[in-house]
C-alpha cells in the first residue's frame, strides 16, 4: 500500500508539469492516475489465482520487474498516451509486488 500511496501522490504533483510539457488536457491527464488504479483493480482475482498456482515469491520479482520496467518506460514517454499505457502496465505490476503476502 505504501508503494501505491506514494506513487500516487508523486504523480499528483507532476501532472500539472506534465500536462504543460505533453500539451495535454486535464480530462487526459486524469488518465494518467484512473489507468494505475484501474488496472490494479481489474486483477486482482487474476493475480491472487497466479500466485496460487505459481507461487508468491515468483510473482513478487515478476512483479517488481513490470513496475521497474515500466516506470522506466513512463519516465521516457514522448506522448501522454505512452505514459497512460505505461502507468497501465505499472498497475499490474504494483499488485503482483503486493501479492508477496
């Protein structure tokens, strides 16, 4: 939760620098935040049933390896579509590093 929280309030203070930067609007760059969380959300079920069949300590570096990877990726985006699918991916991941327990 700790990793989430932060995360989130991290890109809370970089939006407006990114919305200039990206020549965005507010209503895309809502996205940014609603992609994170809503991916997470979405699997849930799906990351608790891996982590049954696969095992929890497999799925932690599957995991922290989809967020590393991706909040690379975020951190080079040349558009804002980009970062969206990017903090998409970076959702996914998150839920997999916190599946370890």
């Amino acid at each position: 939760m700790l990793l989430i929280a932060n995360d989130i309030s991290a890109m809370n203070v970089a939006l407006p620098s990114i919305e200039r930067d990206f020549h965005s609007d507010i209503s895309t760059m809502q996205w940014v935040i609603n992609a994170y969380a809503l991916f997470t959300a979405m699997t849930i079920v799906a990351g608790g049933a891996l982590a049954d069949m696969y095992g929890r300590r497999r799925i932690f570096f599957i995991g922290a390896v989809i967020f590393a990877v991706m909040s690379f990726v975020g951190g080079i985006a040349t558009s804002d579509y980009m970062l969206i699918g990017a903090r998409a991916l970076m959702g996914i991941g998150v839920l997999y590093c916190g599946l370890q327990y």
